[in-house]
C-alpha cells in the first residue's frame, strides 16, 4: 500500500476516469501500486519527489483530491490514519480489472484450457456501419481472434455475450456462437498462428524489453518521462495480446520475459524510492 502525508484537503476537484478508460495519471499510479510490490511509504517527514513525481502529482493538495477521487471509482480503497495525519491506498479488484482490462497476465497464462474453441460469426449488412463498427469494437475487447471473414474465435469460455452484444442494440439473431475442435489439416497451433499478429505482438514486446534492459529507472532519471515511456511501449503490446493458455502459446512467444522484466523494473524503482527517503 501506499502511504502519503496529507496536509490540505481543499482545492478542486480532477476528473480522472474518462469514458475511454483511466486517465495518464491514474494509471501510472495505479501501476505503481499494482507492480511495484509497495509494502509502505511514508512521505510525513521524508522526501516524496521521486513518488509525486512519477505520477504526476504537483502538490499534497494535487495527491490526496486525487486519491480520494480513485477511491470515490472504487479503484483504490483509502483510509486515513488519523494519528500520524497519512493516508493509506490500496488498489481493489476494480482497480486492478480497470488495469487490466480484466486481464491477469500470469493467471492467463496458467489457464487450463479445455481445447474447445468458441467461435463468433455474423451477418450484419455493410450498410449497418455503426453495428459493425460496435461489434468490432466489442472483439477487440474480449481479444477474439480474426480466422477468416466474418469468423472469429477465442479459447475463453462462452459468458453473457448475447446479452453483450444485445446491449449493443445489435441483433443478436446475425450473431452466432458455437463450441468447435479443428478438424481436418488445420491444428490449434494453425488456428492461433491465423487468428492473431504474434509477429507484430513479440516486436512490440522486444521494443518493451530492450528499453527495461537499456534505461532501468534510478533516481538522477526523470521519472515520468521513464514512466510514460514505458507506458506507452507496455500497452502498444498489451492491447493486441489475446494472452492465450502456456498451451497455445506460439514459440518465442515474449510476453512473459516483458511482464518478468517490468515487474522488475517497479521493484528497482521501489528500491530507488526508499533509498532515497533514508
């Protein structure tokens, strides 16, 4: 958790979730909490430019209005420690999930899957733009797969899709589901190497792991330069990943080496952090 002095509560409010998903700085400091394993930081007597730095954070002010609209989001829960006048955050689960996209890299990747695939296909006419365009948009966040056409698939498990989709004012009568084994030449190893850019997924990660290797974060760095760069390269990577089971993952696949390194990187910052406050 994170533990920060909190010496005025008045100023104006920020507005830091948008419709299109957290702001810059939430989700550094969400990041922070998630990644970098933090046990507890006091700022009450020590220095905290490394900290407020990082996320962006111009004030005491600037810090608690902003923790306490993250709490208000559910995303951290804070409580007050009214004897030393700190503050304690902690990340929840919806903070984690608005992270993530509802994405656990490790527990994706030690998934069981049951070598099933479901399979998404439709018949929504070309002119039906503003459907078409809802119901990609809707893929991309559940991470299907382009096999061919209007066919797409994933290995997850059938959830509330219709009611998904229906909620999308599409007919979910052009949508159809379907449990399926491949039959016939094509494998499951074919269906993946079809389905989803790994060429262009481990190029982003090798971008991701040659900065964690070249630029490790240290305090005579300006820390958020370090972390919107790191950031940016994490997510160009992290958007198109379906994160598939150790089972379907192609070979060379990068995505954990980057995930290992970062995780890496957060705790060398934290090291950094503390150093700095003794």
């Amino acid at each position: 958790f994170f533990v920060a002095r909190a010496r005025c509560l008045r100023g104006n409010g920020l507005t830091l979730v948008s419709a299109m998903g957290l702001t810059r700085k939430s989700k550094r400091f969400l990041e922070i909490l998630l990644l970098s394993g933090l046990d507890a930081m006091d700022f009450t007597t020590n220095p905290k430019a490394m900290m407020y730095g990082a996320v962006g954070w111009t004030s005491d002010r600037n810090a608690v209005r902003h923790m306490q609209t993250l709490s208000s989001k559910g995303l951290i829960a804070l409580s007050e420690e009214r004897a030393s006048g700190s503050w304690v955050a902690r990340i929840t689960a919806e903070g984690r999930n608005s992270l993530l996209e509802n994405i656990n890299p490790e527990e994706s990747w030690l998934e069981l899957w049951d070598g099933k695939w479901r399979t998404l296909s439709f018949d929504l006419p070309r002119e039906a733009v503003k459907q078409r365009r809802q119901l990609n948009n809707w893929l991309k966040r559940h991470r299907f797969g382009h096999l061919q056409g209007s066919l797409y698939i994933t290995h997850r498990s059938y959830g509330s899709w219709t009611s998904e989709i229906e909620s999308q004012n599409i007919d979910p009568r052009a949508v159809l589901f379907q449990d399926c084994s491949p039959a016939g030449r094509l494998t499951s190893e074919e269906y993946v190497a079809r389905s989803w850019p790994f060429k262009k997924i481990n190029l982003h990660y090798a971008e991701l792991i040659q900065f964690l290797r070249s630029n490790p974060p240290s305090r005579d760095r300006p820390p958020l330069s370090w972390f919107e760069a790191e950031s940016e390269l994490w997510n160009a990577a992290f958007e198109a990943d379906p994160f598939l089971p150790n089972s379907l993952l192609p070979p060379g696949y990068k995505g954990k080496e980057a995930w290992s390194l970062r995780k890496q990187a957060y705790s060398a910052w934290r090291a950094c952090l503390a150093s700095d406050q003794s």
